[in-house]
C-alpha cells in the first residue's frame, strides 16, 4: 500500500511540524506511561499470587 518513500517523506513532514525536541518529549512521555502501565499490571497480579499462596497453605494446614 504504502512504499518506503511515502513512510519517509511523512517522517520528514512529521519532523518539520512538531520538531525534534518536541517529539522527543512526546515520546519520553509515552515512553514512560507505558513503563507505568505495566508496572501496575505486575503490581496487580502480584497481590493476588500471594494471596493465592497463602490460599493455599491455610488449605495445607487444615
């Protein structure tokens, strides 16, 4: 659909309207909430691990 040329001459366009600085910024920012997005998932499914391990040893116990 697209060629190369078509990707390359929009990167440019890209560059020349917003600017290397600010694409550097926008992409330090999604960069980061990304990182923030998958901390919380781990976060997340950790508490529940634990919870099941505890589970599971009240369960040996008994």
């Amino acid at each position: 659909m697209f060629s190369l040329w078509h990707w390359i001459i929009v990167l440019i366009i890209v560059v020349l309207v917003f600017g290397t600085k600010k694409l550097r910024n926008v992409g330090k920012d999604l960069g980061g909430a990304v990182h923030d997005f998958k901390q919380g998932l781990n976060e997340g499914t950790d508490g529940k691990k634990d919870e099941v391990i505890e589970h599971k040893k009240d369960e040996d116990k008994a």
